[in-house]
C-alpha cells in the first residue's frame, strides 16, 4: 500500500527553484534586519549603561 502524501526521488528532482533574485533577496533581507536588531540591542544596553552612571568620556 503507498500512501499518495510520499513524495519519490523523481517527484523530488522535479521541484523547481525559486529565482536567483528572490533567493538573493531573502539572504539581504535577513543580512539588514540582523544588522538592525544588532543595533538596537547595542543602542538598548547603551541606554542601560547611560540610566546606571557609566558613561564614556
């Protein structure tokens, strides 16, 4: 009895790509919204460190 749901190796292999551009739109799409969560998270422990008396001179 095969189940309907199972995929096979020639089922896989005719899976198609999305586009370069999409592709490489999603990696620059998580590459900036890492670098602006960085950022906030440094902007955040910043303020902290400024409300508790550490500053820089």
């Amino acid at each position: 009895m095969v189940h309907k749901d199972v995929v096979t190796n020639e089922q896989a292999s005719e899976t198609v790509q999305s586009p370069w551009y999409k592709r490489v739109g999603w990696l620059v799409l998580i590459y900036v919204g890492s670098v602006v969560a960085l950022g906030l998270f440094a902007m955040l422990i910043r303020l902290f460190m400024t409300a508790a008396g550490m500053k820089s001179h």
